[in-house]
C-alpha cells in the first residue's frame, strides 16, 4: 500500500512521470450505533489501501466529514453543508489535477456524500483529459449481490458495518436483529425526532455476524475497487 503519508513530495513528483491515477477516499464522522464513530473513514481508507496493495498507486488521506444533517442530535456526528462539501471536493480536484493526476478514483464511505458524484461529472466537464471514477462501495453490484445474498436485512450501523476494524473495544453487541426501518419516515424527520425514532442508530439488521461473513464481503469489495482502479478508464 502507499498511503500519501509515507511519501515526499518528490517521490510523488517521481510517480507522477510515469502514473497519474491516485485513489481519494471520502468519510464522514457521525453515529453508528456501537460501533466506531469514523465507520465511514475507517472503511473507504482501508478499501482504499488494500485495493492498491504493492501498485504504488497514492492513496490520500480520507475526507473525514460529510453531509450528515439528520444525524445533529447525536453527540460526535458533526456535518458539512452541501455546498462547503461540495466546495471542499472541488478544491481537491482542482489541486490533484494540477499537480498532474489525471485518473482519480473517489472511493466513497457514506450516502450522503452522493451530491459528490454529481460535482464530480460536471467538474470533469471543465477539465477535458481528468477522469474522476465515484465509487459507493457497499452498494456496488458485487458487495451489494453478496450482503444480500448473506442476509438481506442490513444498512447502517447494522452487520454490515461491522468489521473487526470498526468495532470499538470492550462495546458488547446485542445479540437481536431489528426490524428494517422506514426509510421515507425517517428521511422526513427532524434530527431529534429521527434520534428518537432510531434509537441507538442501527437501521435495521443484526448488529454483527461472524468474521468470515465480513471478510469474504471485504474480498469482494477488494475485487471490485481495484478493478475500477485497474481498469474502464477512456483512452486518453
């Protein structure tokens, strides 16, 4: 892996003479249930690393706060307004492009950061030669086919976040599965009636499954992030 961290300026400088893709993974900081705080950045950050593996291909830093409004009556879930988001990602862009990365792959870690992948087509359209890939990776075909095909009632702060690297020490699981909730309710909702109507944040689904569940879905969620890196880019 190469993490943007463990290189100088002028490695990167060097890289860039004979690679221009880079991978920019995008996070959020807001309630999941009893797991961590930073699901959104942990997760996007390690697809990110392990997609790359030995390529050499930079990994930046995640963004580690999103759009996350309804989530404000949960206490360590702060959020950005759709447009500073969107201003923060369009300085990103505008930076990467002119240090000479011209194939960026956005490895996103939260729905609500969706507003993204919209800027992302339309600032691509003002900068010919760019290409910006916008990656959801739990709801991409092959992850999505197999959190259904290990249990259909999952969404956030649900099973199906629940990695061995998202859990927090000593936070004990319930050992239940909660009834899906309605999304269309919840999505009308102000945030301190969306917290009560929440409860502990789990949208619905057992709150964790066994490890080989988990990692087999995060052997697919590998396979399917480097292929988007490795491949289906225009020819420049």
């Amino acid at each position: 892996m190469t993490a943007i961290e463990q290189m100088n300026w002028m490695q990167v400088e060097q890289y860039l003479k004979t690679d221009d893709r880079c991978v920019l993974p995008l996070g959020s900081t807001e309630q999941h249930a009893y797991l961590s705080l930073c699901v959104d950045n942990i997760l996007p950050f390690k697809l990110a690393q392990d997609t790359v593996g030995d390529s050499g291909v930079p990994v930046f830093p995640v963004l580690p706060y999103g759009i996350t409004p309804y989530f404000r009556a949960y206490p360590g879930s702060p959020g950005l307004r759709v447009q500073t988001y969107l201003a923060v990602v369009r300085d990103l862009l505008d930076g990467l492009h002119e240090q000479g990365f011209r194939r960026i792959l956005m490895v996103n870690g939260h729905g609500g950061n969706t507003p993204a992948q919209g800027f992302a087509a339309e600032w691509m359209a003002d900068h010919p030669g760019t290409q910006v890939k916008f990656h959801n990776w739990w709801n991409a075909p092959g992850v999505w086919a197999k959190v259904q095909a290990t249990d259909s009632n999952a969404s956030h702060a649900s099973w199906m976040e629940n990695f061995p690297w998202t859990r927090l020490e000593g936070v004990e699981m319930p050992d239940e599965e909660k009834a899906a909730i309605d999304l269309n309710y919840m999505r009308l909702l102000h945030p301190k009636a969306l917290r009560e109507y929440l409860g502990e944040g789990n949208f619905g689904g057992r709150f964790q499954r066994p490890d080989e569940d988990m990692h087999a879905i995060w052997a697919v969620a590998v396979a399917e992030t480097r292929a988007l890196l490795e491949g289906g880019w225009a020819e420049s």
